[in-house]
C-alpha cells in the first residue's frame, strides 16, 4: 500500500506510474495514516514539499512520529526546497527524491521502501532497561511518554544506548554523530551542545541525570539500577551493542 499526501493529489502522472509499479494508491490525511499505522497496515507514504507547503512539512512530520507512526515516508521535493528537505528528514522522514528525477529512480527508492514497510525485521527498535528507541520514526519512548528526536540526537542516543553502562570516547560519539569532519574540529563545543538538548528530551521521560560526562575520556548513560557504567580514564567502548536488548518490530 502506498499513501500520496495531499500535496501530491493533482498529480495524475506520478499516480499513473505509481499504479503501473502494482502499488496500490490512496490520498489520505493525517488522521487517515495515524487509524492505519495503529490497524498494523504495512505502506509507504509520499509527501510532496513544495513552496507553498515547506515550512509545515516538519511539523506535519513530527506530528505523525510523535503519534507512532513508523512507516517509512519519502519527500518529493518539488522546486527548490532544499532547507525545508533537511528540516523534514531531521524530524523523521526517511528519504528525498526530486520530483524531476527519472522514473528509474523513484522506481527503485519506493521499492526499497516498500520492502521496509512490508518486513517488519527491517524496522528495528533499541530497548534498554524501560527506554525503547524507534529507529524508523526516531521517537524515544518511556512508558505513555515520547519525544521526537532530530536525526543527530538520534544518532548520539544510538551510540550512547548501544553501549549502555560502558565508556564512550568524545572522539567515537562526534565521529557516529557527524562523521569523518567530526564536531567541526578542534575546540568546537557542538558535542556538548548536542548532548545539553538530548538531556532535556531525555528529562522528559525522566531520565535527566541518564547521560554522564566521563571527564578526560567522553560520556556514558546509566538507565535502570540494574546499570553500571566504568569511569576509569582510558576504557575503550565496546564495539558491539552492549547490555542494550535489540528487538525487532
């Protein structure tokens, strides 16, 4: 099943071709999408971000994320858009094209997507303790309580959770967070920056002393008595997923 926003409704040739793939077509609202995703139904939803329709793209994004919905949604960017593109992937869309792309192209993002939403392994969620991260959807989740995380406090949480109770060097979290060019280099106090905004999400769900500074080596974070973390200078991190129960939804 594929849902087209309704910034996509006027759109007969994208609906055509996408019909000639075999998907199944459907012009829904947000509410339309959250009664689905709540029924279990497994499909992709298109969201064309235009002018007109850019600056409501992340909040209509986040609205869903927030709600559970953790289906994968691909942007069709129309004209140029590109800071309304980032902001809408930072607050969980999983992939852009451009609406000028070739056939071939959007052919093979969407059936890559389909092939997520459709097998549920793909999706998968990081549990410790009683905190369970969405991949997909980028929602940290605590009982009744979410936050909606942009794409790098996500992925310092990632890293962090991943080796909960252990030690992880400064050096390893800037490199998982903004890869090879790192925190904008030398003296840059971006990292701490990050993790000031992702304690507060974090104290949201009640987790606000979760995350520690290991002064001389990085950060770790603690949740659940049953934790321990290793505040020696010089621990390496684990490299693999730690005391961090991996499920598959």
């Amino acid at each position: 099943m594929l849902l087209c926003g309704d910034a996509l409704q006027g759109d007969s040739e994208l609906r055509e071709f996408l019909e000639a793939l075999g998907m199944e077509v459907r012009l829904s609202s947000a509410a339309d999408v959250e009664q689905l995703s709540r029924a279990g139904s497994h499909f992709v939803l298109l969201l064309g971000v235009h002018e007109a329709t850019a600056s409501s793209a992340p909040a209509y994004i986040r609205q869903l994320r927030c709600s559970g919905v953790a289906a994968p949604i691909l942007l069709v960017s129309m004209g140029f858009v590109r800071r309304a593109v980032v902001e809408a992937l930072e607050a969980g869309a999983t992939d852009f094209v451009q609406r000028s792309s070739g056939k071939a192209e959007l052919s093979v993002r969407l059936q890559l997507l389909a092939a997520r939403a459709v097998d549920p392994s793909i999706d998968q969620r990081i549990r410790v303790a009683d905190l369970e991260i969405h991949r997909e959807s980028r929602v940290a989740r605590r009982g009744g309580t979410s936050v909606q995380l942009t794409d790098r406090e996500f992925r310092m949480l990632e890293r962090l959770v991943e080796n909960a109770g252990e030690a992880v060097r400064r050096e390893d979290l800037e490199f998982h967070v903004w890869g090879r060019e790192g925190a904008n280099g030398r003296g840059s106090n971006l990292l701490e920056v990050y993790i000031l905004y992702l304690r507060r999400k974090l104290s949201v769900l009640g987790y606000a002393s979760a995350i520690r500074t290991l002064r001389g080596v990085g950060y770790t974070i603690v949740l659940g008595t049953e934790l321990t973390y290793k505040s020696q200078r010089g621990v390496e991190p684990r490299s693999g997923t730690g005391p961090a129960e991996r499920s598959r939804a």
